[in-house]
C-alpha cells in the first residue's frame, strides 16, 4: 500500500501571498489530519477532516483552512502569509473510527519558507 | 487540558549504551499513548503504541510500558546503535480528541559511534 503523499514539499513564497498544499491518504481512509511543525512551538494539531466534514479543530486564526474531498484527499490553505508560518506541515491519515487507538500514518511533509 | 511532558534533550550516547526517555501525561479519560520517531528530513513514523494500563508496546528493540499510576510512558532501548540518531516524540489521543494527537515536544537522540 502506497503511503501518504503530500505536495510540493518545498515551497518558498513571500509575505501576504497565500499557499495550498495538498495530501493524499492511504488507500481505504478516510480522516485526513493536518499538523504544523516548528523550532519553537513543536507539533500543533490544526485541523482534521472526514468524510468530507472537519471534525475537530485547533487553536489557529482563520487564514487556515481545509477541505477533503469525496477521494479522502486534502488540501489546507493559509492566506496572506506571515513570516511565522514557515514551517514543516505535516499531514496524517487514518480510517477515521471514533476509537483511540487508531493509528495516524505521517506523510512527509511540504517544507513552507516565507520571506 | 491533555498535555504530554517528556525530557526535551538533546541526549548523546554512546553506540550500545541502554536508553531511557521519560514521558508523562496528563489527560481526562483513558488515552492511547505513542511514540513516534522522526529522521532528519522526514515525517513521522510510528514507533510503538499500548492502548490501556499495563500493556507494552515494543517495535525494533524499542518497548514503552503504560504506567496509569504514574501517567508515565517511558521509552527504552536495551543497546542504542547509530541509525537510532533521531527525534523522539511522545503522544496521546483520547476518546474525545478522535484523531488529534497531543505530542510532547520531542527529544533529540545523537548516538555515537
């Protein structure tokens, strides 16, 4: 089985220009988790979507958003960049049930610089 | 609210030497604990898990025990080698988190030859 992919995994954009990145789940699940990864703050939970719908959210302003697609794809969003938004954002995937144990498979990560 | 605490490092040992990261939680309910492992310029790989008290989780030499009395998850590895060099993270959800994971905030492993 395919992993999780995610695209581009570099990118360099400049203050106040907006950015999609892209992620694609393993085969068969549905929950798509997006997570932003920096030096200072570690790993932050941003959003997590099924079946099209998010189902949970954390504590990030607005200029983040999400989508899932009918295919378990996702994409987030982050309009009018600032400078502390370059980071490693990661996605996860997993079936989705509603127990604890499900496992979250991490793609690779897009490698965002803002300048 | 649910939180995850491990040491933060950076730790270096020495090739064979025994390694312990310590982790502990704190969360409402009866969460699922992880630790993840990442590699320079990688995501995040699922090292082991354990879902309820007492049980071990174990995966390449590594092992982890969910300590409930003492909200602890520690990390241990009998005989560390080289390509153990990484970040180590920590984890848990919970019943009510569904697929948002809490991490620590990682610890830095050198091993060296």
């Amino acid at each position: 089985k395919a992993g999780v992919t995610q695209t581009p995994r570099y990118l360099i954009k400049t203050r106040g220009q907006q950015v999609t990145l892209s992620c694609s789940p393993i085969s068969g699940h549905r929950s798509v988790s997006w997570y932003q990864q920096t030096p200072g703050q570690g790993l932050q939970f941003l959003f997590e979507y099924f079946s099209e719908t998010q189902r949970n959210k954390g504590n990030f302003p607005g200029r983040f958003s999400g989508r899932q697609f009918s295919n378990s794809r996702s994409e987030m969003n982050v309009s009018t960049l600032e400078l502390g938004d370059s980071a490693l954002y990661l996605c996860a995937s997993s079936s989705g049930g509603t127990l604890p144990q499900e496992t979250q498979y991490f793609g690779p990560g897009t490698r965002l610089l803002v300048l | 609210g649910d939180s995850v605490t491990q040491m933060e490092g950076p730790v270096t040992l020495s090739e064979e030497a025994f390694l312990t990261i310590n982790c502990t939680y704190t969360a409402t309910g009866y969460p699922s604990l992880f630790w993840y492992v990442q590699y320079p310029g990688e995501g995040l790989q699922l090292l082991l898990k354990a879902t309820k008290a007492d049980d071990k989780g174990s995966n390449k030499g590594f092992e982890a025990t969910y300590r409930k009395e003492t909200t602890s998850f520690h990390l241990e590895k009998g005989s560390v080698q080289v390509s153990d060099s990484a970040v180590y993270f920590c984890a848990l959800s919970t019943q009510t988190s569904y697929d948002k994971v809490i991490f620590g905030p990682g610890t830095s492993l050198s091993v060296i030859p």
